[in-house]
C-alpha cells in the first residue's frame, strides 16, 4: 500500500511538474518574440547603421572608361570611398582588391610601363610642345620586348643600339654624366689631399672610382658630345687601375691614387700627360668596373632618394630626384650587360627591369609634382632589389 502510494504521488508530481512546464512555454515563448520586436524597433529608430565589417572592399557601383595595355578601349570598375585603395592597407602592401586591380599601398601598379624600353624609345613631343603634324602628336607603335629597336621612328636613320635595346642617350643625358664626372672628381680631390682624408674616406673611393670607369665607358659610345670624350678610354682605364687591388690604409695607396687622379684631371682638363699607357682596346664594362662597386653606388642613389627627399622639399629636390634616378636606372642596365655573367636570364634581367623603371618612374614623378608616385616608384626599386639579391646574391 505504502509502495502504491508512493508511486501515486510521484505520479501526481509529474504530471504538475508538466504542467508547469506547459504553462510557462508560452510566457517564454511571448518574452522571446518581445525582444525581437524590441531590437527592431531600436535598429529603426535613428539615422545611423552600424559600420560595415573591415573585408575585403564591396563590388563597385560604377564603372570608368580606360586603357587596356595594348592600346584598346576597356571599362574598368571605378571604387567607391567606402572600398577606397589604402584605407586598410600599409603602404608597402601589395594586395589585390575585388575586382582584380593589384595596389601596392594605395597607388595601383599599373602606374609603371609594362614596356619601359618602348616608352622611352616614344619621339612624341612631350609639355605641349608641336608636333609635326600640324600640332597633334604622331602616332608611334610600341616596340616588341623581344626585338631591341634597330631604326628610328623614321626608318630612314639607323639608331645607336646600346644597354640592352636602349641608346645611351636615353638611358642618361651626357649633362648628367658631365655632373656626375665633376661630382666624383670634387670628391677624389678632398679625399686623397692627405693621408688622413684618404684614411676616412676610403671606403667610398672603390664605388666612385667604378662610376667613372663606367660613365667613361659609355661617353665612348654615347652619341652626344663632351669635351673629353677622345680621351675617355684613358679616363675609364685610369678609373680601372684605382680599383686593381684593395685599398689598404696608409700613405702608399694614398700616394697612388693621388697620382692616378692627378693624372685623370689632367686629361678631364684636355692636357693628357703623354706618357700614359694606351689602354686596352678590348675592355669591357665588368673589366673596368667591378659588379659589387656599380652596385655600390646604385645602392647610394637609391639611399640618397630615400632620405634627402621629403613631401615638403619634394619640388625643391626635382634635379637632384633626376640626377640620382638616372644614375640608378643607367648603372642597372649596365650590370645585366652579358660581361657580367648573369645576363640573358629572364629572372636577373626582369629584376634589372623593374630598377630601370622604377628610375624612369622617379623622373616622371619628380617633372610632374606627385610625390604619391614618387614613393611608389621607390619602393618598387627596393622590392627589386631586395629580390634579386636573394635569388643571386649567394650563388
């Protein structure tokens, strides 16, 4: 009996814990669809939505006529402020946004020339300056990356053929050359005046001593003039001799170079001493000039681009920006000639490449005031650099 009335009660215990089970269900159920309705009710009151997660920017609404690279007319996605390039991007970031456009920070890469060697080899008149043709540009077509340019736009003059598909004059004007020549010579003079001078300078005399052998060595086949370009392969050879052996510390390697300098002034000065050694009619840029010194003063222009220029200074520093990125651009294509060993290599010359145009791009931005792209420009020749001497430094 006790048994059965204990299974009773807990029987009837169920059966109310059930039903205040079912009794409540709806009161939850009712508190559930309030706070729904209440959140609603919040989210609609007032003007303001909540911020868009930071993804990926969101599909563009409208599109801008442009420019494929070939020349024919595309539609490209325009960006809206909301998926604006940089906005979550560092600077030096390379980062591909919605639509396939590649930025690098905030500028997208398809500010530099895919085909630097055919812009520079373009005669259209540049600044609004007149055409032949009545005042509208001629038209000129893009030369092939796989066939150096053998004729002038005219086809009637045959064009100087030098640094891999560029004459030299495109590559550096001669008034750079001749700037740079009496830049290094002002140098030379105060850094081997004594002994001491020579002690704490010397480590910046290899670099400066290959620049002149190099420029030396294209005043030869440059096709403007200079005053001492019939001397130029005894300027470039007593560059070379500055170079023959490490410079040691002390009054004997001071006194040779002083008296190889001496003599290169003298011939800068159209007096050539004449008891010079004819130089070797088969020299070649990497026997002139060793890689790791051309390499050294390319490192300088590129540290001097960096530093010396900021936003502010930017307009004031326009020659100086010329000067150094033509001597970067100019020193670039001469080591991927083939006497250095490493060219033809498409990895090594793609590298060369890209520093040349990075230096073009530097001029470009410095005559046109954008200091955006200025940078940019800049920090291609690092990414550049900084891959190439991983690939090859070490082999």
């Amino acid at each position: 009996m006790s048994c059965s009335n204990e299974i009773q009660t807990n029987s009837g215990l169920f059966r109310h814990d059930l039903a205040v089970i079912e009794f409540t269900r709806p009161l939850r159920d009712l508190c559930s669809v309030a706070v729904v309705l209440t959140s609603a009710l919040l989210v609609g009151c007032g003007d303001k939505t909540p911020p868009p997660p930071v993804t990926a920017p969101t599909a563009p609404s409208t599109v801008q006529s442009g420019t494929t690279p070939d020349g024919t007319s595309a539609e490209r996605p325009s960006t809206s402020p909301d998926n604006a390039p940089g906005s979550s991007h560092r600077q030096n970031e390379r980062w591909t946004d919605a639509n396939g456009v590649e930025y690098l920070g905030n500028v997208p890469l398809d500010v530099f020339f895919d085909q630097p060697y055919a812009i520079a080899s373009d005669i259209t008149p540049l600044n609004g300056a007149a055409a032949t043709n009545g005042g509208t540009p001629p038209v000129t077509t893009p030369m092939s990356d796989d066939l150096p340019p053998s004729t002038t736009a005219n086809d009637d003059t045959p064009a100087v053929v030098e640094s891999g598909g560029q004459s030299w004059d495109e590559m550096i004007p001669m008034d750079v050359i001749d700037e740079e020549i009496k830049s290094i010579r002002n140098f030379l003079t105060q850094s081997l005046q004594s002994v001491g001078s020579y002690n704490s300078s010397m480590l910046m005399i290899p670099p400066n001593a290959a620049a002149v052998a190099v420029l030396s060595g294209i005043v030869m086949q440059h096709p403007e003039d200079i005053s001492w370009k019939e001397d130029a392969a005894y300027i470039r050879d007593l560059a070379k001799k500055m170079n023959e052996s490490t410079l040691m510390r002390g009054k004997k390697d001071q006194s040779r170079l002083l008296q190889l300098f001496e003599n290169m002034a003298d011939t800068l000065n159209r007096s050539r001493p004449a008891d010079l050694e004819e130089p070797a009619a088969d020299d070649d840029f990497a026997t002139v000039a060793e890689m790791r010194y051309v390499m050294m003063r390319m490192e300088q222009a590129e540290r001097k681009l960096k530093t010396e220029v900021n936003e502010s200074g930017f307009a004031a520093g326009k020659d100086m920006i010329k000067h150094e990125s033509a001597i970067l651009g100019t020193m670039a294509r001469v080591i991927a000639l083939e006497e250095y060993g490493y060219s033809p290599d498409e990895e090594y010359d793609g590298y060369a490449q890209r520093i040349v145009q990075g230096a073009r791009a530097a001029i470009n931005a410095a005559e046109g005031g954008d200091f955006s792209t200025y940078e940019l420009s800049l920090s291609k020749v690092s990414t550049a650099c900084q891959e190439c001497h991983a690939a090859y430094k070490n082999n």
